[in-house]
C-alpha cells in the first residue's frame, strides 16, 4: 500500500526523530512511504532550500492523490498538514490521525470529531507497533 505521511515542517521540526521511527514502523508493516524523503533531519522548519513553495504544494497533491491513505502526525500544530487532511478526505482517501495527547494541549475538534478519521491516541511510539497493523488493514478500531 501507498502511503502519505503527513507531518509538521515548518510549523516545527522538534518531532522529526518521531516521525523517522513512524515511518519506520510502517514501512516495516509493508508499506511505501511517499513522503519518507521529507521525514528525515536534514529537512529543517524552512524546508528544502532547492524546492520553491509551488513545487512543493504540486507534489504534494500529486503523493496524496497516488496514495492509498493518508497517515498524518497530528500533535504539532500545522497548517499545511491541516490542508493535507483536508484534501485527502476531498478525495476520499482513507484518514489516520495520530495524536499523543497532554495536558496543555488538546486536538483541533475539527480532526477529532471527524467520523470519517481514525484518531489514534498514543504516548510512546511503540504503542503503534501493536495498533497499526490491525488499523492499516481495516480492523475497526476504538481509538476515539
């Protein structure tokens, strides 16, 4: 399965190892990740430096649109993974939303009350080793 993998950039990279090790976990599941280039430390908040902002929103789409679902990482708020959700469901592309709740921070009620995502909350990223696997071959899940 294709997957896109959504994720802050410029609205800050401080989980970029996490993202790294979701990854991971999917493509250890099987999967390919289109967005694995973005995902790794050399990406800062200001994005890749040789890729305009048009080229970016142009492929991006084009991932989205060639994916199977949409993963996003939802913690960090982020306007462009907001839009990504967005255009994905816009497509009918299936939507998990992963999400490590705190006490100072609540998930956007937008995301959250969405019936059509699966919200999955988390603490340590191991926990997804034992959840996505049933999640990512269509297992309903009580996640919300």
């Amino acid at each position: 399965m294709k997957i896109y993998f959504a994720s802050s950039v410029r609205g800050g990279r401080r989980d970029a190892p996490l993202y790294f090790k979701i990854i991971e976990i999917i493509k250890a599941l099987g999967h390919e990740v289109l967005t694995e280039s973005l995902n790794n430390f050399s990406i800062s908040a200001s994005g890749a430096p040789d890729v305009t902002d048009a080229e970016i929103f142009e492929r991006d789409c084009q991932w989205i649109r060639e994916s199977d679902l949409l993963i996003a990482e939802v913690t960090q708020t982020s306007l462009g993974v907001g839009y990504q959700l967005g255009y994905a469901e816009n497509l009918g592309k299936r939507v998990i939303c992963l999400y490590r709740p705190r006490h100072d921070h609540r998930l956007s009620a937008i995301v959250n009350g969405n019936r059509g995502f699966v919200v999955i909350g988390y603490q340590q990223v191991e926990e997804l080793r034992e959840v996505l696997p049933g999640v990512l071959s269509g297992e309903p899940t009580a996640a919300k």
